[in-house]
C-alpha cells in the first residue's frame, strides 16, 4: 500500500461533509476548507503506518491549523490487528494529549461512505489524574527506606516497600521463630502480621497460633541478598 492510497478514501469522506479538498498544497498531504468560511483549514497527513516521523508531521502542521488529523490504514491482516489493539489505548492516549486527530483508513472497503473511521478528533485536552495510581506513587515512595534500586536496569529485582518490610521480618526471624507480637515490635513493621500471613514470597510458615519461622527459602533469600542486588519487580511485587 502507498500513502496515495488513502487520499481518495479521505478526499471522498471530507466532502461529504461538505469541504472543498485538495492534495499537496504547500507540503501538506491534504488540505480541506469548507467554502465561503474564515475558519483555519483542516489538514491531514498519510502515513501507511503510525510512526514517530508521522506525529512529528502533524505537530508541525499545528503552525498552519488546530485541525490537524493524521490518517493511516486500519489493520487488515491478523498481525497488524492484534499489534494495534495492544498500542492502541497508548496511541489514542498521545493523539489526545497533543491534539491531534485520528483517522483509519480502508481503502478498499466495500461502502465507500465506511471507508473512513474517525478515531480521534483534534481539540483541546485535559489529561485526568488517575487518583489511586497517584495514591500508590507516593504511599510508595513514602515507605521505601532509601534508594535500594538502580534506575533503567532491567532483569533484576526491584526492591519495594512491601519487599523491604517482608526482609525485616525476614531478619528478625533469622535466629528463630517468635509471635507476630514480638516479630512486628522487633522489625518495626506495622504490617508484620499482613505479611507473615499472605507469604507472598514464600519466606515464613506458621509452625503454632500467632508463631512463625522462617522457611528454607526465606533463609536462602537472605543469603542471596547479601551476595546479590536486588532490583526486577515482579507483577505480585507491583500489587503487593
């Protein structure tokens, strides 16, 4: 497919709504006025992929217009649908934030007057504050003791607040079972008992009521901590 192939698809659905169109005026892919009004025109670049090199396009032609669209096929084979539905909430998301429209194209589309979605328009936007991630950022900067993790590395452990305070129960059982009492007043971790329960990590075993030990693998974990670093967090250690 070439960029040229969804120009007709985009003349067609601009005129039915009632814009004069035309292609290549001035750089721009496709540029589009409805007769007889002041207003900015409307223009649309073509790509045949959604890219970097196409978003930087459109963003320049917000000099010209605030209604400036990006066009690009739909996916028609099985590979390119399931690789936009896994980017597309992400891509939406950026068309959004910069202003910019979305359009998909298929030009080969039975109806004609279907050939063309609009995904997106181009307006003004006001990102929402997702309140419980924000409320989890900053319990979790909040409760990580220092900086125990190296920005950017990747494949290791990443070491959270839960996983810090699993460690200290962790040590405070390293010379033998006690009672969550003594364990939390010990470790100073005020959700001992919430660990020692749900075991995440698989590091403690209850061996009577309220009594707890650690496990083989609890023991080799704090073994491992002091010849490894510990930094990739893993999905549970994200929802811990």
């Amino acid at each position: 497919m070439k960029e040229s192939d969804l120009y007709l698809p985009v003349k067609r659905f601009l005129e039915t709504r009632g814009f004069e169109v035309k292609a290549e005026v001035t750089g721009c892919d496709v540029v589009a006025r409805l007769p007889g009004s002041d207003a900015s025109p409307l223009i649309v670049e073509l790509k045949t992929a959604f890219s970097l090199e196409l978003v930087l396009q459109g963003i320049s032609r917000q000099r010209l217009s605030d209604d400036v669209y990006l066009a690009v096929p739909t996916p028609d084979t099985p590979g390119k649908r399931r690789n936009w539905r896994s980017r597309r909430r992400a891509l939406l998301r950026l068309c959004r934030r910069l202003e910019l429209g979305l359009l998909l194209v298929s030009p080969a589309a039975a109806n004609p007057d279907r050939a063309v979605e609009v995904v997106v328009e181009p307006g003004p936007y006001k990102p929402r504050r997702d309140r419980r991630a924000h409320h989890r950022l900053a319990t979790e900067f909040t409760k990580r003791a220092g900086d125990p993790n190296i920005g950017g590395v990747t494949r290791r452990t990443i070491v959270t607040a839960y996983r810090q305070d699993a460690i200290r129960c962790a040590l405070t059982l390293a010379s033998g079972a006690l009672p969550v009492a003594a364990i939390r007043a010990e470790s100073a971790v005020d959700r001992a008992a919430a660990i020692l329960q749900k075991n995440h990590y698989g590091w403690f075993e209850r061996v009577s009521r309220g009594v707890y030990r650690l496990t083989q693998t609890g023991q080799d974990a704090l073994i491992q901590r002091v010849t490894d670093g510990e930094h990739e967090e893993t999905a549970e250690d994200a929802a811990a």
